[in-house]
C-alpha cells in the first residue's frame, strides 16, 4: 500500500506511535510517506520505502498566524496526487483531520480518491478538542473521515461521551516494540546516577498541567525518607520552573536529576527501578508501558486508558488522582520486598509483550483493508 502518515513531529506520544507504525509498515513493503513541518524525532532509519515532505508555512506580514493547516493542506494533495497514496492516515486530530478532509474533497474535485483514516490519540478529545474552540471541526472531520481509531478504549467511549459521532470508532492500542527494550543495562550509567546503588525512580513527559509532575516529585520526596533513592525526571515543558521551585522547596534537589528530552528512553529504562505516572489524564499511557517493556513496574494513577495496561497488583499499583500518600505506600512496599519486586517486573514484561508491535500493527494493516473494501478502491500495491 502507498500511505501517508501526518503526525506531530515531536516527542509526544502520538508522533512517536505515528512514526513506529510508518517504520514498521515500510520494513514490511508498504511505501510510507511522513507530511509534517518537521523531520519526526523517531524517524531515525533509512529505508527505500520512507520518504519525509516537509510542509514550509510562508510568513506574510499580515498574518499574526501563519496559516499551517492550509500549507498542510495543499501539501497532502501534491503528495497524494504525485505518489499516488491510497490512504492519509492521520494522528492526532487538530488540525489533522480537518486538512485531510480538505485535501480529500480537492482531489476529488479532480476526480482522484483518497481513503482518510484518523487515529484519536487523547488530548485531541479529552482535552483540547472538545473546547468549543475547536469542538465543531472536530466532530465534523471524525464523522467524515473513511475510517476512524481509538488507541484505548477509554478513549473511544470519551470520544462518544463528548462529542456527536456517527461513525464507527476501532480501538487499535498503542504499540511498542519490544526488542528494542531487550539491550544490556547500561552500568556506567547506573554508577554514575546512583553511585550509593539507590534505587532509581522515573518518570517521563511533556510537563504539561495535565502530567501533575508536582505529585511526582511529592511521592518521591515520601520514598525518599524511607528508601535511600534518586529520581531521574526525562522530558520538558512549561511546568519545568514550577517543578523545580518544589523540589528546592522540599529540599530534595540533589536527588533529583533533570535529564531533559531523551530519544534511546530504553538505555534509561534499563537501570530503573520504578516508574511513576501520575497524570490527571491519560487517553494510554505510552511511556507506561515503555517502561513496562524494560520490566520497570508501575505506580499510576487510575484515569483514562492507564488501567488497560498497567494491572493494579500485577504490573503495578493504581490510586486516584492526587492521592500521592497512597502511590508512596505502594511504591516503598514494592521496593522494599525483593520478592514481589521481581514478580512484578516479569509480570510488567509480559503485559508489555501483549503490545508488541508484530501483535498490533498488523491490526492497522487489515483496518486499512477493511477501509479499501468497504470503499471499493484499488490499492496501487497490495501486500
Ligand atoms: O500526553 C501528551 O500530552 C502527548 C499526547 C500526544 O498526542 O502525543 O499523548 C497522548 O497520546 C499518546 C499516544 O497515543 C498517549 O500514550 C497519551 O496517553 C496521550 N496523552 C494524554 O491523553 C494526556
């Protein structure tokens, strides 16, 4: 098949899942064309069915916002009509599904078909896309897209709950691939951030408001006085001075090492002990069930789609959101019990094997079928 995939280029979940899928889909004989404004941070791999179109949004001086979606636009129509897609299949739906949708009815003012596939990621429902800002034009491109994903099914049921959708919505889960999570543990690295062998605790984000990076460190700080340990905070955001004026305030900055926007998360992942999530909401939880595929358990919040993957007993522990006495008692009890501890590292592994990419791309492989069928179009190469 010939697809184009628009994402946000970004670390973000759904730019990392969108560029995985197109990876994978490309190893597998399917031609994969990535449209975005910048080359995606995973897009690290060369192959002969990849290519990147890179949309360049012109400045005026009238404009006090360049029109991106309308770059975007015209830029999904030269690419579909000159390599001749069969599908966009777009992530993440502001203002994706709507340029799409565009696009789509341009080429078929030309008398060329596209199949449009749209792929919910969270934000874009749970958040962002049902303010009235943008709610209309997000119901309207989910109804009018030619199929439509969900990648939890907490999302799909948000989705319903919040908006008036008329179509069909599969839940196809987030995916991770597994071997790339099998690497030997990175022992310089462990010496160096816990030279004392404390015990190495994680969490990974945007730090966003949503992600609650606060409680983070505030369960950490409760470990803290009971385990000798060192909390690695991956990733940045606009809450980064708010986090870091906390942990000044609770006196616990030399345990804790900010190490910024990171690609191999895996070699990080490999010398952790714990990871904790304690978002206000998660439509999955990817980096949840990163660390899960490092056999690092889980301390989670219990929103959204996090309960799909992270099993409260098994995997990990789950508590409200907020409840940050609780995530610590369960965090010191797990940490301090050797035999537990490594019970539910394996369990972790093997919930996390559940997602591996072989398992679940081929799910989007026979949805794109599905689509084509139900169409009636011709793909131009069908594997
Ligand atoms: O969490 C974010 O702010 C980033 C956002 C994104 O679009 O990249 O993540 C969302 O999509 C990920 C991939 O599907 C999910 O794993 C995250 O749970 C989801 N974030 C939220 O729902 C807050």
């Amino acid at each position: 098949m010939n697809i184009g995939i628009v994402c946000y280029p970004t670390f973000g979940g759904s730019g990392v899942v969108a560029t995985e899928l197109g990876k994978a889909l490309a190893q597998k004989g399917h031609k994969v064309h990535f449209i975005t404004y910048r080359q995606p941070a995973r897009l690290d791999f060369f192959s002969e069915n990849l290519c990147y179109h890179e949309v360049v949004v012109n400045d005026y001086p009238l404009f006090d916002y360049a029109p991106y979606e309308l770059a975007l636009t015209s830029k999904l129509v030269d690419v579909a009509k000159f390599e001749k897609l069969d599908f966009l299949h777009v992530h993440y739906a502001i203002p994706h599904a709507s340029a799409a949708y565009f696009a789509k009815q341009i080429l078929k003012s030309q008398g060329i078909h596209i199949n449009v596939i749209t792929t919910l990621h969270g934000t874009d429902i749970t958040l962002v896309g049902k303010d009235a800002t943008y709610e209309p034009a997000v119901t309207f491109s989910i109804n009018e897209s030619d199929g439509v994903t969900a990648v939890s099914q907490s999302l799909m049921k948000d989705t319903f709950n919040n908006f008036d959708i008329t179509n069909e919505i599969k839940v196809i889960p987030n995916f991770i691939d597994i071997s790339r999570f099998q690497q030997k543990p990175k022992d310089y690295f462990k010496k160096a951030t816990a030279p004392n062998n404390e015990k190495l605790i994680i969490h990974t984000s945007n730090f966003r408001k949503v992600k609650r990076v606060q409680d983070v460190v505030q369960v950490f700080k409760k470990i803290n006085e009971k385990i000798d340990s060192k909390l690695l905070l991956v990733g940045d955001g606009p809450e980064r001075n708010s986090i870091e004026k906390l942990c000044r305030d609770l006196g616990v900055c030399d345990k804790i090492m900010f190490l910024g926007k990171q690609v191999a998360i895996e070699e990080i992942l490999s010398v952790c002990d714990l990871f904790l999530l304690t978002s206000e909401s998660e439509s999955f939880g990817l980096v949840a069930l990163e660390a899960m595929a490092a056999k690092v358990p889980v301390i989670s919040s219990n929103t959204g789609g996090i309960p799909e993957i992270n099993i409260h007993g098994t995997t990990g522990f789950l508590s409200d959101v907020g409840n940050v006495n609780e995530m610590a008692e369960n965090a010191i009890r797990l940490l301090s019990d050797s035999v537990m501890f490594a019970q539910f590292q394996d369990n972790a592994y093997e919930q996390a094997k559940k997602f591996d990419l072989e398992k679940i791309m081929p799910l989007y492989e026979n949805f794109y079928r599905e689509i084509c069928e139900k169409n009636n179009c011709q793909e131009t190469s069908i594997i």
